[in-house]
C-alpha cells in the first residue's frame, strides 16, 4: 500500500528495517502482555539497527533525523508491538530534545552523544506518587543536597518506563540550597539506585514502568546537567510527539485487524461476508474518517515544528495533536470491537489488547483538561489584546 506520507529514500529504508522485525516483535509483544513482563529482546533489537540514535545530530555523528521522521517510524513500530514503541519513544524524545535545545554544556553533549552511539538508552525521571504529573507544577520530594564536592540523592520516582534497560536516569530533584529542581544524569550501575518491580496494570503491560529508588545515590558535580528557568511544559517541545503516534498505531492495526475480519467473516445468514453489511460499512467509513484526520493533524504540526520558519507560530498545537489523535484512536479501537462483536473479547484476539493499551494515552502527558484550559487562556489572551 502506497503510503503518501513517506517523503524520503531514508524514511523508506528505516520503515522496511522496521518491518522485517514485524513477526519477532509482534510475537514477544504478546508473551509481555501475557507476562507482563519487558520484551528486552526487541528493544536490544532496535539498538543493534542504530535505531536509538536516530534522533541524535548529524553534527554529533548520529543519524539526524527530525520529528516528522521519528512520528512515522514509531507509528508503524506501535502498530507492531505498542511497548515496545512507547519505550524507546521516550529516549528518543529525550535525546531529540537534549540536541536541539542545547540543555547541557556542549563538552557534556559530546560526552552522552558517543554513550549514545554505542547503544545507550535515556529516560526522564520525574513522577512521583505524591505529586502526580510534573505538568502539573507540584515539586518533587526527590532531594538533592552537597557532599563531598557532588551530589547526595534520595527519593522515589514512579512510572520509569524501560527502567529494565535504561543505561541512565534523567532525574529531577529539589534542590533546597538552590531553590530550584535540577535534573541530575544518572548511571544504572551507580551505588544506592535500585528499581523496584511495582509495574502492575492493565495497559501497556510490557513498558517496564517501575519505580526508580534513589538510597543515598552519590554522583558527580558534573552530573547536575540541568537547572531549568521555565516551568515545566512551559517550552515547546515537538519530541512529545512520539506519544500520540503511538496510539495513532494502535489505532491503524485495530482498524486493519476489522477490516481483515469484516472480509473473511461470512456467517451463515448471509450470502457474503459481513463487509457488504451497510451498519458494518458505516463503521469501516467512521474509522477512516477519523484515521484521515488524526494522521494528517499529527504530521502536519510535525512537519511544521521540524521547519524551524512554521516552528516559531506554534502555540498549542502540540497538545491538541496529541488530545485529538489519542481520543481518536481510543474511538477507533472502540469501533473495530464492534465490527467484529463478542469474539474482540477473547483473550487471544488482538482488540482487546489494543482496547487496553490504547486508554493508557490518557494518562500520558499533556493531560486533557490542561490542553482545553489551555486554549480558552490563549483564545481569551489574544482577545484582549485587541482592544
């Protein structure tokens, strides 16, 4: 199938990589979820293709793709195994930002650029139980305080997805002598950081996303690489796009999966099979309408944030992609049960775990209700400021 948002040679070569993974990845997805247990393997996988560098500068000698490049592959990846993208989406986030912005001392960039390269995988560390989303403004109990000419660590971070195999933390703590939070870079193998297997749910399964348990964790004074001056979710940052091609890949095997079965289906009371029903055709008609839409909002910002001229007049729409795909897809999913009826329930059929993972997108930021809030402030701000 001819897909008119391949642009490049390049996104065409990585797609096809992507794919011949298909079976493998597919299949470990299934014992995660089953297990709820860490597909390793496929991870370990995508870091042999170089595929966790992809976001990674050419001028620090990795692939240099933008956002626009990185939302295709991690929706056709999602549409395979749904963990298996969100987790590596997530250092790939982290490492497209880092780059971009400049948030680090350039001798340190130099530095995670070459970990990166020989496989290293990042994740920020910032929920905690106490505080919920850190969109939300409330400070970390995570301390850090001065020893010995570095940094003493203490505290608990909660949905660390792929702590199973993350090479470092990103993580937030306050830092009461600074007033401030500072996001400090931690090694798995550093004395007193331990992960605790808390990671019990029922969407998403196979993300990993454990607790993070800082006892006493000692690190360098170099290792405080960020002390940032704008609130949290305050820059934008065309990286979080990762999240709603997520779910937006999700939504299309859903979608393929009922057509498939609209086609094949053929029960006795009819001469064909269900596809040639017009309730049926309606809800085939419904999904793609929303699929059309969803695909052309998430790539259209995307490609406008990657054109750094589109970049500067992009207010909200980041978190109007990510409201509007996530619903989308939860809708999508919703529809294909109903084609294919009581049998998307079984506990083998695919739906049902596309029903469970594709609801995870709620909880993931920016929430919903910050998005809408957010839109009434600035429809209500620039109104103002025409009189």
């Amino acid at each position: 199938m001819i897909n008119p948002f391949i642009k490049t040679a390049s996104q065409r070569t990585w797609l096809e990589n992507l794919r011949k993974k298909e079976a493998e990845f597919y299949h470990r997805g299934i014992v995660a979820d089953d297990l709820a247990i860490f597909p390793e393997e496929n991870i370990h996988d995508l870091v042999n293709l170089g595929y966790s560098a992809i976001t990674l500068p050419q001028a620090y000698d990795g692939e240099g793709l933008g956002v626009y490049d990185m939302v295709l592959f991690q929706e056709t990846l999602a549409s395979i195994d749904s963990s298996t993208a969100l987790s590596i989406g997530w250092s790939l986030g982290v490492v497209g930002e880092l780059f971009e912005k400049k948030l680090w001392p350039e001798e340190m960039l130099h530095f995670f650029a070459n970990e990166i390269r020989n496989g290293a995988l990042v994740n920020r560390a910032v929920s905690e139980a106490q505080t919920g989303s850190p969109t939300r403004g409330g400070r970390p109990g995570t301390s850090a305080a001065k020893k010995d000419g570095g940094w003493l660590l203490n505290g608990r971070k909660i949905f660390t997805t792929m702590s199973p195999v993350l090479t470092y933390f990103l993580t937030s703590a306050w830092i009461e002598e600074k007033q401030k939070v500072g996001f400090f870079l931690i090694h798995k193998d550093t004395p007193g950081l331990s992960i605790d297997e808390t990671w019990d749910v029922i969407a998403m399964r196979g993300t990993g996303s454990h607790d993070l348990v800082l006892d006493n964790v000692q690190v360098d004074s170099s290792m405080l690489v960020e002390l940032p001056e704008l609130p949290s979710g305050a820059a934008i940052n065309g990286w979080i796009l990762h999240i709603p091609a997520c779910y937006l890949g999700i939504a299309q095997a859903a979608r393929d999966y009922a057509i498939q079965f609209a086609n094949n289906y053929s029960p006795n009371s009819l001469n064909g099979p269900i596809s040639q029903l017009p309730n049926v055709q309606q809800l085939i008609g419904e999904i793609e309408l929303q699929l059309i839409s969803a695909r052309h909002l998430l790539y259209g910002v995307a490609a406008a944030y990657d054109d750094k001229s589109q970049r500067t007049q992009l207010t909200n729409e980041l978190g109007v992609v990510k409201h509007v795909v996530t619903n989308s897809a939860i809708t999508i999913v919703d529809k294909a049960m109903r084609i294919v009826g009581a049998k998307s329930l079984q506990s083998r059929n695919p739906l049902q775990r596309y029903y469970r993972d594709v609801r995870a997108g709620l909880h993931n930021p920016p929430m919903d209700d910050m998005t809408i809030r957010k839109l009434a402030l600035t429809a209500i701000e620039q109104e103002k400021s025409k009189s």
